[in-house]
C-alpha cells in the first residue's frame, strides 16, 4: 500500500510538470535538457507521469529556473514533490541563503540567443556553486 502511494504521489508531481512544460515555449524540453547536460529522453522519462522513473531533488533548481515557474506553480509542484519524497525537498535551496549578483552582459538582440546565454551563465553558476559546497 505505500508503494502504490507512493507511486501516486509521483504520478501527481509529473502530471503538475508536465501541465507546466506543455504551456511553456516550443524547445523548452531541448533547452532543460542542455541545461541539465542530459538527453532529451532523460528530460522525458522524469518528467512524464507515464515513466516511473523519479525526478532526482538535485534537478529541482535547475527545473525551475528553466521552465519559469510562477510562484503559485512553484508552490503547488513543491507540494506534490515533498509529498512524494518526504526530506529530500531542502536540496532545492533556500531563498534567503541566496544573493543577487548583476552584471553586464551582451544584448544579441534576439531574445533566443539572450535566453540561451543567461540559461548557460545561470548553469555554470549553480554548478560552481555546488563544487565550492562539496557536491557533484
């Protein structure tokens, strides 16, 4: 009975994200899966209710930031992943840990390349940001 539970509480978090991906522009799986430096059949797997394959918490920042999650979505998914994956929710980070840095950056002049390159720049920060903490 747990598992099946348990199972439910996955299948609720994936169908919440999949609503989400599908009203979000078209590349935004390619751009998630570049962002995530995995395939796009990976970004499928763990985002789909259909696959049982679980999203790892590791994923969740990245997710978010990605698919422009607006806080009442944010809330909502957040919920339905901790109540799937009971303690393993504080991996997303805590805003008030956070700061903001600005910087100047190139205005291509097109909002594609624009959104691909503070993507990238978002990315390799939170990876930087991983290593100094003894993570992966």
């Amino acid at each position: 009975m747990a598992r099946e539970t348990s199972d439910e509480a996955v299948i609720a978090y994936k169908t919440l994200l999949a609503g989400i991906l599908d009203n979000r522009p078209s590349g935004t799986r390619q751009r998630l899966a570049a962002a995530l430096g995995k395939h796009r059949s990976f970004v499928t797997q763990v985002t789909s209710p259909s696959y049982d394959t679980p999203l790892p918490a590791r994923h969740l920042p990245t997710i978010l930031r990605v698919c422009h999650f607006s806080p009442a979505e944010q809330e909502r998914f957040l919920a339905a992943y901790q109540a799937a994956h009971p303690g393993r929710l504080p991996e997303v980070g805590d805003a008030s840990t956070m700061r903001t840095l600005a910087l100047m950056v190139p205005d291509f002049g097109d909002e594609k390349k624009n959104r691909t390159f503070d993507d990238a720049v978002s990315d390799f920060v939170a990876k930087m940001a991983a290593l100094v903490n003894g993570g992966e």
